[in-house]
C-alpha cells in the first residue's frame, strides 16, 4: 500500500520503520531531515512538504506534538486534506482533542475522505518493540481498512466508538496514569524513609490492593535510578490539559485529575519540563531530605 507518513520522531519513527518492514511503499515527512534520512536508508522515499508525502497515498498517518500542529498539518496550505485525492484515510496516532478529531472527521467526509483518531500507548519501548495499543476513533469501515496496517506495529487495535472515541480514551487513559504516577512516587518515598527496604516494600505492593502497571514500572525506574526522559512533563501536562478540558466541556467533576494537573504544571515550570514524568520526585526527595533513586539499582 501506499503510505504517507507525517512525523517520524521518537515514536512516529519506530512506527513508521515498522510499516516498512512490512513492505509498504512509505513517504516520509518531518522538519527534522535528520529523522526523515534515516528512514530513508531503511527504504523509504523522502518527502519535501506536507502535500508531497500526502499526494497519491491511500492511506497517511500523522504522528505530531499538539493539537494545534494536527489541525494545521491537515488543513493547512498544501495540508493533507488538499494534497489527498478522494477515498484516502487520514489516520492521526496523535494525542488530541477529542472535539478537533469529530471536526476533522466531518471535514474529511464532505472532501471524500475518512478520518480517524487513533492514538498510542505504550511509550517509545512499545513503539519500537511494536506492541503498542491504538484506540481507534471513527467509520467501522475506514477502521476495517486500515486494522490489519495498525497490526504491524500494535499487540492491541481496539474500535472505541465514531470520530473522537480514540482520544477520549487516551485522555481518560493518561490522566489515570498520571494520578497513579504522582501517588507511586510519594508512596515510595514514604515507605521507603520510614525504614522498610524499598524493594521489599515494592514486591509487597505489587501482591495487594495498591498493586498497577504504574506502580511495577514506576518504582523499577526510580530504583534503578533510570530516569532517562521517555515522556517528559511539558508532554503530560499537555496530555492532562485535554482530559480537564473535555471534563469541562462535558460538566464532569474532576478532584483528582486537577490536583495531578496543578501538580504537573508547577514542576514544569520549576525546572522539569523537559524531565521524565518519574524524575519528579527529587523534588520530593528535597523536601524530604531522603533519596530514593537508585537504592535497589539491580531490581528486576
């Protein structure tokens, strides 16, 4: 198939050379040349713009930062919209608004175009390893179409309801780990300096009622101290605006989900916005005059 790919960074890039491996004819486009020369070695074609990676594609994919970069990469001069012929599917892998998805999706259907939102999780690790999760917003049949291009690269496609539904699932998804991330941190902390050895402290956990995801993968990277930026702040601080946003526009209260908000913000803008979301907690290590990372450095 021909495929126009629209943002081949940390995670589009993994992505994007997956589709290759499967022998899909790719076009590639990102303003990092960087990026785009070195899918290019692995066989795909190098774009010059938006509308030439876009033109004569069946399908593009978009894998871009914000919103605000979605809505203009699509409908923008010499956006996908304008540079794809009729009967294509726009698929953005994006974190967005769930409200610019269903305006995008009604936009392409009056251009002869399918849309669909069709965010990620599973970080950089699963984009590489392609055992990403999509959540897939949109048109049963634009999602019969491309379901079997999402398997290349995901151990999960799931169809979550018409334009929108992916996003509003990768929201309430992000917000949860959020909220879960901020909490293993603290819990860590606390345990930890009031004298139980972190990594009993941890298989403890992982056997009762506080046990998740967040915590096991959390509280391994902290002890390790492996901080490495994977999903920084300023990215979740942008992901959780779109879950507070959509709770106000739909009248949802949300307690939890502005205290982890207002929590985000205050260390992106007291020096870890480019930091790894778990590298927060030195700031609680400060506070607390006890440092945790790195106490269980070979922790499975």
């Amino acid at each position: 198939m021909r495929i126009g790919f629209i943002g081949v960074g940390n995670m589009g890039g993994p992505i994007a050379a997956h589709l290759i491996a499967a022998e899909h004819e790719l076009c590639v486009f990102d303003i990092d040349a960087q990026a785009v020369a070195e899918l290019a070695e692995g066989g795909a074609s190098q774009g010059s713009s938006i509308s030439d990676a876009a033109q004569g594609a069946e399908v593009v994919f978009l894998s871009l930062p914000m919103p605000s970069d979605v809505e203009n990469v699509v409908l923008g001069d010499s956006g996908v919209f304008s540079a794809m012929g009729s009967g294509g599917v726009v698929v953005d892998l994006s974190t967005s608004s769930p409200s610019l998805s269903r305006s995008l999706a009604a936009q392409a259907v009056e251009q002869g175009l399918d849309f669909l939102d069709a965010p990620v999780s599973g970080g950089v690790y699963g984009a590489r390893k392609g055992t990403l999760a999509v959540m897939v917003g949109g048109s049963e049949e634009a999602f019969g179409y491309v379901e079997p291009i999402l398997g290349h690269f995901a151990a999960k496609v799931v169809r979550c309801g018409d334009a929108g539904a992916g996003n509003v699932v990768k929201a309430v998804n992000n917000m949860l780990a959020f909220i879960g991330m901020m909490g293993a941190t603290e819990a860590l902390l606390l345990g930890s300096k009031a004298g139980v050895e972190p990594s009993v402290l941890r298989e403890v956990i992982e056997a009762s009622s506080g046990a998740s995801f967040v915590w096991s993968s959390g509280t391994r990277a902290i002890l390790r101290d492996r901080l490495a930026p994977s999903f920084t702040n300023a990215l979740a601080c942008k992901d959780i605006g779109l879950a507070v946003e959509l709770a106000e526009e739909i009248e949802v209260p949300l307690p939890m989900g502005r205290h982890t908000q207002k929590l985000l913000e205050n260390y992106r803008d007291n020096g870890f916005a480019e930091e790894d979301i778990l590298a927060t907690v030195r700031a609680l290590e400060h506070e607390a005059d006890f440092v945790v990372r790195g106490l269980a450095p070979d922790i499975q």
